[in-house]
C-alpha cells in the first residue's frame, strides 16, 4: 500500500512540473479551399496542431527545414518513451505513423514534453495536455481514424477494394 501511495505522488509530481494549461486556439478559412483551419497552440509546450476535416499535423516554430526543428521533433507524453517524428511523419495525411502514435499517447495523457533542434540551439518545451483532445474535436479533426490502429496503407487499401 505504501508503493502504491509513492506511485500516485510521483506520478502527480511528473505532472505538476509540467506548465499550467495554455493552449490556444486560432481559426481561419482557407482562402483557396474554403476549409476551416485551426492552429492550436502552446508557448508551454513550444508547438502548435494544425488541425482541419482531413488531418493533425504538428507544427514546431522553427525555420529551419533540413537539420533543424523539422529533422528533430520528439514528443513524450507522461513517462512513455519519446516518439521522433520525421518531416513527412508529423501528418496524419501522409503514410507515416508518427503524428498517429503520438496523438494516441496524447488522448490518455496528461504531460507533454517536447525537442526540436532550432540552430543554433535547441527548443524545448513541457505542459500539460488538459484540454487538447476537446480543442481537437472542436476543430473538426478526424480523430476517429487515430483509434483505428490499421497502417495507413492498409486503410487505403481497404477503401479500395
């Protein structure tokens, strides 16, 4: 009973570490598609989702495009391992599953941490998950393709047939 009471304060500690919960959302109509997009964001976490009908991609502010922020996202979400996610990887349109393995930690989680290399240094970044998944929602992600745990080829595939 007392490892199970340790456990539950260190687990609370990990989140208490964590920023307090400051993501923010900004809405905006594609003047080309006239789809809705959203940016979610967090200074806490030193990223930002963008979020439409079709997809979740994790953008980070560097400006680097080769050996910096977009070669070297990682995520960790509570104590799990750290996920790297590719360039092409941090699409929940593209055939990677990156963006789809974090965002499925994100959904049971409660802390995210993040790196980047943005040259000459690196950003980081560490905040509480909170209310993410709802902002998510209410932009109109398709979330339900995060819970179907077939390859994205595999989806295709079978939409195919």
């Amino acid at each position: 009973m007392t490892f199970a009471l340790a456990a539950i304060l260190l687990s609370i500690s990990f989140v208490a570490d964590a920023q307090d919960c400051d993501w923010q959302v900004s809405r905006k109509i594609d003047p080309m598609t006239d789809k809705e997009q959203c940016l979610i964001s967090s200074s806490s976490a030193a990223i930002s989702l963008f979020a439409d009908k079709d997809s979740i991609s994790f953008v980070t502010g560097s400006v680097y495009s080769r050996h910096g922020g977009s070669d070297g996202l990682r995520v960790r979400i509570d104590e799990n391992t750290a996920i790297s996610i590719s360039p092409r990887g941090r699409s929940t349109s593209n055939f990677e599953e990156d963006a789809r393995n974090a965002l499925r930690e994100i959904f049971t989680g409660a802390r995210l941490r993040t790196s980047y290399l943005d040259y000459p240094s690196n950003k980081s970044g560490d905040a509480q998950i909170c209310n993410l998944p709802e902002l998510l929602a209410d932009c109109g992600a398709p979330l339900e393709r995060l819970k179907d745990t077939r390859s994205q080829a595999e989806i295709i595939r079978d939409m195919t047939r």
